[in-house]
C-alpha cells in the first residue's frame, strides 16, 4: 500500500518561496502517532493530514510539526486545498470544507488565488515573559498575547528585519511562537516575522495563523479594510488580510513542487 505525497509552497507566487507544507492523504483510521511519525519523516514546518469524512460533508484536516500537533495552520489548509483541486479530488469551483481542531474551516478558489476563512484571534495586550526581551533581542513599543502566541510589536519594519533571535533562550518561553511586527512600506502594509523553536520551527517562512490576530490589529491600526502583509523570512511571502467580524479571511497562491508516494505505509500504529 502506498499513499499520496506533496510538498506545496503556499502563500508563494513561485517555486521555492513561501513556506513550504507536506500534505499527505491517508486512508481513513490511521492514528496520531502514525501521522506524527510522517511529520517528523518530512520535517517540514507543517505536514497536513486530508481524510475524506464518512459522512461525505468535507474533509477532515490535521496539522502537525516535526514534533507536536496544532490547533491551526493557515499555510497548511491552503496547500491541502491546493492539492485536492489539483489532483481532482474536489472540482475548483467548489469550496473545500475542512473539519478541525478550530472548526470548520473553508478555502474558496478565486482564478488563481486561494482565500482562507479562518477565525480571528484576539490580542490582548500583557507584560512581557522573564527573558523575552532578552532573547527576542528586539525592544518593544508593545508586548500581546494572541492565543497560543506572544506578539511584539516593534518600532520600524528594518528592526523586525534585522532581528537575530537567540532561539535556544527563545524556546524557553511559555508559548507557542513568538511574532515581532511592525508598520510596512512600499506594496505591502505590515511586516513580520514568526519564531517557533519550542514547536520544532527555528522561524516559520509564512505563518497563515498568525495573520488571524495581526490581521485585524493593523486592520484597526492603520484604518484599511485589507492588510497587505508580508513575512520577512529568508523565503518570505505575502498574504492578504481582511477582517469580518469574528472570522478573518487570508488570501494567497500556491505553487505545487513535489509530488510522491509515501511506502513502507502498511503498519500504521493507532
């Protein structure tokens, strides 16, 4: 038995830039250590899990890093939506409707470009971790909580650029993933960067879930019904954000650039 393989640079406009994600697609009733065991194999920032639902009504999604599960990944959900269109699996023309840790989740088609309806995040803001300045290196104009993560918010787009993190010190804060952030310039209105050694990420290339809190705040922020943003990685990339309500919607291409069969698949461990 073999199973369908991908790698999907998501929120890229070409091969080899956004941030890359696995996307396999098991048969149904293979387990969480299995699905693990496949992250870690890939070793990519996110691997997705695509298994169709019995009860017809979409798919059920999964994310994975090389070494823990999350609630929510926004590159990931759109390389697997990516993939379902490409491979035929779901006509274009039809929403992808992915069930989640985070609810249900859709991906529409537009030309192209793929949109994300994710749900926002609130940030609130909080006092700096013991050490977080320290390892982050960056001075803050403010410091938040955003769900899983924390987000500082810094004074220009060159300091975000230029941040040189001490990911071992980093990894010792109490969170998911540390963003620093700032006002853009020029095509793009926002631009940050994401860190995540503590989930097996040194620095995500592009983090979809991210823009669900930063999104809305610079929405707020600079008075724009649309955000451009830009990640500033070594591979970078750029999503659109627009803020309604409760939900946010991030808009973005993908390119597929691997396509395989995983073997050596029959003993799948529950």
């Amino acid at each position: 038995m073999t199973i369908p393989l991908f790698l999907v640079d998501a929120f890229a406009e070409r091969p080899f830039s956004g941030n890359p994600a696995a996307v396999c697609l098991p048969p149904m009733g293979v387990g969480a250590d299995w699905m693990q065991a496949v992250a870690g194999e890939m070793n990519q920032a996110e691997t997705a899990f695509v298994v169709p639902r019995a009860d017809g009504d979409g798919w059920d999604l999964r994310w994975f890093t090389p070494i823990v599960e999350v609630d929510l990944c926004g590159h990931a959900t759109l390389a697997a939506a990516q993939v379902l269109w490409s491979e035929g699996l779901l006509p274009r023309t039809q929403a992808a409707r992915f069930h989640t840790r985070s609810g249900v989740l859709t991906a529409t088609a537009h030309g192209e470009r793929i949109v994300l309806d994710f749900p926002a995040v609130p940030m609130t803001p909080c006092a700096p971790p013991e050490g977080l300045i320290g390892a982050l290196g960056v001075q803050p104009l403010s410091v938040w909580r955003a769900g899983p993560d924390l987000v500082i918010e810094a004074h220009d787009a060159a300091t975000v650029e230029d941040a040189r993190p001490d990911l071992v010190e980093l990894a010792a804060i109490p969170c998911r993933g540390v963003a620093v952030t700032a006002a853009g310039q020029g095509d793009h209105h926002v631009v940050s960067r994401f860190f995540a050694p503590a989930s097996g990420i040194p620095e995500d290339a592009v983090t979809g879930s991210l823009h669900c809190a930063l999104g809305p705040y610079w929405s707020r922020r600079l008075r724009l019904p649309v955000v451009r943003c830009r990640q500033a990685s070594a591979r970078g990339g750029m999503l659109e954000v627009e803020p309604r309500g409760d939900r946010v919607l991030l808009g973005g291409t993908a390119v597929t650039v691997l396509e395989g069969r995983l073997r050596h698949a029959a003993q799948m461990p529950g």
